[in-house]
C-alpha cells in the first residue's frame, strides 16, 4: 500500500525531498497512466530496500519513463502496447529476482520503444492540451531544459504556475496574421 500511495500522488507521498524525482513520477502519472505502475511499485520498493531513493540513479530511470509516457501520449499512443508491456513485464521480473542491473538499463530499454524525434516533433505541433495539469507539466519541463546554470527556474509547485492566453482561443475566419504584430 505505502509504494501505491508514493507512485499515485508522488507529489505528496513520495519520501525525500527530491523533487525532480517527484516531478518525472508526476508526468509519468499524467501521461502514462496505470500502464507504468506496476514498474514503478516494483522500482520503488526495489530502491527502498537498498537506500536508493535519495540518490541520482531514480532521476535518469524515472525520466526515462516519463519521456516514453509523454511521447507515446502526444503522439497518440504510437508505441506498440504489447512490446512495451513484455518490457515492463521483464524489467518487474528481473527487479523482484534482485538483478540490480536492470535499474541502470532500463532508461536505455525504454527509449527504443520511443516515437522518432521527428514523428514527435511534428505531433507535438498539432498536439491540443485540454488539460491544464498536462500543459502545465509540458511547459515546466521545457522551461527546466532551457534554464541555465544559475538562473532562476520557475517554482516547482503547480500552483505557482499560472497559464494564460496569448493568442486568442477562437481564430476569426479570414486570416489571423493581423492579430499579431511582428
């Protein structure tokens, strides 16, 4: 039950204080769904019981996943559900045998059921978001890959992040190039 309530709610469950740790379980939730909980029931326990979880190997297994979990959702579910789910069946095995080296490769694994940057470069750009969680977690991630050493990141509470229009919700029939002034 513990390693259930830390993967469904990283956010308020998850031991420590890293927080890029609970921010990637909190994509993983949001775009993954219960596909990848079980691995992550599996990986959390499998890292309790060796002290792991304060450490920087969960950060590189866990955006793995969110990375497939957020690919495969914007470009509308292309990985191949049964290869992905044979993977994550294998990879709960081996952690449950005690094959520590499953935890470094996993990341590795997971990438080659990834969508093509190109594939989802373009998916992204016809991506609609009705889900402010979702947009908000997108653009969190994109502003976190482009700060720079000591600039300041935005907060990492949702709650702080507020979203708002800057182009208008409804384009008017003629062309909308007037809207924006270049």
């Amino acid at each position: 039950v513990r390693y259930f309530r830390q993967v469904a709610d990283p956010m308020k469950h998850w031991p420590g204080n890293e927080n890029e740790q609970k921010k990637s379980l909190e994509g993983i939730r949001l775009f993954g769904g219960t596909l990848f909980q079980p691995l992550l029931m599996v990986l959390a326990k499998y890292m309790d019981e060796r002290a792991l979880l304060s450490s920087s190997q969960p950060i590189s297994v866990f955006r793995g996943i969110e990375t497939v979990a957020i690919r495969d959702h914007v470009c509308g579910r292309a990985v191949d559900r049964n290869q992905l789910t044979q993977l994550l069946n294998l990879s709960i095995e081996r952690l449950q045998s005690g094959v520590a080296a499953e935890v470094g490769t996993l990341p590795d694994q997971l990438r080659t059921h990834l969508p093509s940057d190109r594939d989802f470069r373009d998916a992204f750009a016809e991506w609609s978001c009705d889900k402010t969680p979702m947009a908000k977690h997108i653009l969190w991630r994109i502003e976190r890959h482009i700060t720079r050493p000591g600039q300041e990141p935005l907060s990492d509470n949702p709650r702080d992040i507020t979203l708002e229009h800057i182009m208008p919700q409804k384009l008017p029939d003629r062309n909308w190039s007037h809207v924006v002034n270049y």
